[in-house]
C-alpha cells in the first residue's frame, strides 16, 4: 500500500467507474417498467410527479409513508388524481423484518462514533422493503424515485429503464439543485472541484440480478451498488432530474452524521480508481485515506474566503463538526465495517434468492407484517402489468367510490376537501444557493437569532427539523415569501420551505 500512498484521496469525480453514460443505443428495446418505488416522508401533493410518471408507465405505484405523511391524506391525493394503481403503505414506527436483518451490522452499532446517532432514518428500511416486495410480486423492473425529486420527463425516465437491458443499476443526475453531502457543497462553494454521482433518488434497478441491500448508514445507496461500479456494471443515463432546493447548512451536527458513511463511500470509490478491489479496504488503506479526508475538510476551510460571507460562518461550522467527527474514526474502525458489512451482503444474497413468490399483493403485505389479509386477497392471482384493472383491497390500490345516481355523486363531493390534495407548487427552479445580498444577510442573522433548533437525538426518530429556520417575519423583507424570493430567487408561491430546516427523509446524498 506504501507506493500508492500518493495517489490516495478524495476524487472531486467518479465519472469514469461507469460503465456506460448515456442512453446510446438507439435501436435499445423498449422495456417495461413493473414500478416507481417512492420512499415518502413529506406531505402528499409532493407526490405528483411519481403520478404522473407513474400514468405515462401505466406501472404500480409503491409508496411507503411515515414522517409527515400517513397513508390516510396519501390516498386522498390518489383519490383526486383518478390513479388507482398504487399500494399505499403505513412504515410502522421501529418496523424489522427478519428478511430485513443484518446482524453483522448490527454488532457494530456502539462503536460508531457518537455522532452517527444524531439521527435517525428510515430510508434504508423503505428502500430494502421495496426491493422485497418486488420480489415478492415478480416486478423485473422498478425504479426508486426520492419525493423531493422533480422534472424527470416520462421520455427520459423509459430511456433510464431501457438500459437495464444491459445493466443492473441505472442512475439519472441530479445536478440543479446539486445532489450533494453538506461537505461537498461546502467544496463546490469555496471553488474546489465538484461533481455529482448517480445516488438511489432516481435510480432504476434490475431486481432479477445478484443485487444488494441498502445498509443503515449516511450513502447507503453507494454501498447498494458499490459491486456493480466495481465490475463496470453500474450505468448512468446522464438525464437529469431535479431537486427541491433546501441551505445545506443549516445545522452543523447534520455534517458530523454524514461523515462516517461519507467516509466510507468516498473511500471505497477512491479504491476503484486505484484499480484495488474491496479487499483492499484494510486498516493500512484507511489510515491513508482518513489523513486524506481531514486534508480535504481543512482545505475547504483555508479556501472559506471564497464562500460568500453571509453563508461562510454557517458553512464552517458545519466543515469543522465533520472534521471533529473524522478525527475520532479510526482505521479499524472502517476496516471492521467493511467485512461486517460483506458479510450481512453474502447471507442477503442467499436470503434474496429464497424470497418466495407471492399470489396477490395482500399475501404479500401479510408476509411482511404490513397489513392483514383478506379473504378476496387470498384467491386472487397478480395479472399480468398490462391487462391488469386495479383491485379495490384495503392494502393495496387506493379505492374511488362508485355511484348509482349523479345526486349521489354531488352529495359524496360535497364533503370532500379535495383543494387540500391538490399539488401546492409547480416546476421549481432548483439552481444552487445564489450569492446573498446585504438585506438578505440581516434577514439570516435575525432568522439563527430568534429561531430554535428543534433537532435532539431523543426527538429526531419520525421526523428532523424542518420549516423553522426562516419561519419568522423579517420587517425589512416583509414576509417569509419575501425571504424566500431574495434567498433563491423562486417566485413567491414557488418556494419550498423543506429545506431551510433539516431536509426531511430522505436525506440528501454525496455524489461525487
């Protein structure tokens, strides 16, 4: 390992470890796409683009709600949409399942640093419980879609699923607003080099390949499809998508949580641009690649005049929390999580390929504890994609009540709130965070002064803080719109308050 000492660091890009960028080959067949997997934690009407992409596939439409949202209001949204083919889902709170355990892992937890416990996430549980399902229901094909992601156009997203006809994972790019860690926009706004990889917020995955799970951890998704990107088998459309904008340093303790899989994912990547394999992640590697990591937060710190200056004290506090968590990793520490982490992989390979095959979508929900069955449910055989007509099953597809009579139907309506369903904001404009201007600066500083940070690891379990940073009236600005509409240049109305707070789950990812 001491020759290649050098050449250890952290690489601004991974866009050479594709195995293909682009949809190239046009004559490419067309292939079906089974469903959109939607990890859901935000209100409702955010889940209009999955429906409209969801209409244009004619596919089922998984959605797995907690946080602040309940299947209750999404089944409303789905009421109002006329779309029926969806399997709505409660994540219990502390919800296991023993296909969904992963015991080495497990034994690991005290010993990670204390930071990696700020919060607490559901997102890996959801997107395992998809990749179950898919299985369980015979989907081919499915593609996880994030609620805070937007624009992806219906051509684009069949163009993405295509190209599992010769990969197992396909990612789109989420460039504008930049799909990053805390850290890496902190490198992209002090001027250092930054990219963005493909990450599981728009990634189409092939379930009938040897695939992996999405471990507990900060970049989990890098981990999911770290063999395929080690064997040139992870593709990236190079189509991009959109994320809602969100002011990546809004709390500092965010950064320290992110650190430990950020270190990871970006330490395992380095090792396929040195053409080692995973085996080669020992405690000799990491003790190279930790001094590495803490180069690369110091050097955004020296370069922090760069940052505008309304941004830069907020944006060091969060670099410096990373730093102080970095600096209590230790080697073995990695290296012990490395083989805990291939070991959980081999027995969950083992595991995937005995999932069994279930006849209808409550069987499949009762074997995995989400719902009870029916009587109906039992009998009834899943048809094929295409010829199928939307069951009315409590678990399952949303139900649109019938009416024998128009009166029936006017009286029904009339004591429906269905304006609340409706989406509350269009397309957004997600660019990065733009150079704030002296009025705004005042409004920040009077924003961090009479605002609370709500966040505690007690509290954080279904939910992070969200809505609160700017969720006061600035005099000189007039209202939050105001604020909103100085700060990211979104047209009042437009602006997405989920981000000036701690972004809800999912959360956002490092690509590099």
């Amino acid at each position: 390992m001491n020759p290649l000492s050098q050449d250890i660091r952290q690489h601004p890009t991974h866009s050479t470890l594709f195995g293909q960028t682009g949809p190239q080959d046009a004559t490419r067949a067309k292939l079906d796409l089974d469903a959109i997997v939607v990890p859901a934690s935000r209100p409702a009407s955010h889940l209009d683009h999955a429906v409209t992409l969801a209409k244009f596939a004619d596919c089922w439409l998984l959605i797995l709600c907690s946080q602040e949202l309940r299947s209750a209001k999404v089944r409303e949204f789905l009421a109002a949409r006329s779309f029926t083919k969806a399997i709505v889902i409660d994540l219990p709170r502390g919800y296991s399942h023993e296909l969904l355990y992963f015991p080495a892992l497990l034994s690991l937890k005290d010993d990670l640093p204390q930071a990696c416990g700020s919060y607490v996430t559901d997102l890996s549980m959801k997107r395992n419980v998809g990749l179950v399902l898919a299985r369980m229901l015979q989907w081919r094909r499915i593609f996880f879609l994030d609620d805070d992601i937007r624009d992806i156009n219906y051509p684009d997203l069949q163009n993405t699923v295509n190209m599992l006809g010769s990969f197992p994972a396909v990612g789109m790019w989420v460039t504008d607003y930049p799909d990053n860690s805390i850290v890496c926009h902190a490198n992209r706004m002090t001027k250092g080099s930054q990219d963005v990889f493909v990450s599981g917020a728009a990634l189409a995955v092939d379930c009938d390949a040897d695939i992996g799970f999405f471990p507990d951890i900060y970049n989990e998704d890098w981990l999911f499809f770290f063999d395929d990107a080690s064997e040139g088998r992870l593709a990236n459309s190079c189509l991009k998508a959109t994320q809602l904008r969100y002011y990546p340093f809004a709390n500092a303790r965010r950064a320290a949580w992110q650190e430990f899989g950020d270190v990871l994912a970006e330490g395992l990547y380095t090792l396929l641009h040195l053409g080692l394999g995973v085996e080669q992640a020992t405690g000799e590697y990491w003790t190279y690649f930790l001094e590495a990591r803490r180069n690369f937060l110091e050097a955004i710190t020296t370069r922090s005049r760069n940052a505008h200056q309304d941004i830069r004290a907020d944006m060091l506090l969060s670099v410096q929390s990373a730093l102080k968590c970095s600096l209590k990793i230790k080697p073995d520490l990695c290296d012990r999580y490395i083989q805990l982490w291939r070991q959980d992989l081999a027995d969950w390979k083992r595991r995937a390929t005995e999932i069994p095959k279930m006849p209808s979508i409550e069987a499949a929900l009762h074997e995995m504890r989400l719902s009870s069955p029916t009587k109906r449910g039992s009998t009834e055989r899943i048809r094929h994609r295409r010829d199928e007509v939307a069951e009315n099953i409590t678990a399952g597809p949303v139900m649109i009540p019938r009416f024998d009579t128009l009166k029936e139907l006017s009286e029904h309506a009339s004591t429906l709130h269905l304006s609340s369903a409706a989406p509350t904001v269009g397309k957004r404009d997600t660019k990065p965070l733009q150079v704030l201007t002296p009025e705004v600066a005042e409004a920040i500083s009077a924003a961090r002064t009479s605002s609370h940070d709500r966040t505690s690891p007690g509290a954080e379990e279904h939910g992070r803080q969200r809505k609160q940073r700017f969720s006061i009236t600035i005099p000189r600005l007039g209202s939050i719109r105001d604020v909103a509409s100085a700060l990211f240049g979104a047209p009042q109305g437009e602006f997405e308050a989920v981000g000036c707070g701690e972004p809800a789950d999912p959360e956002p990812r490092t690509t590099v």
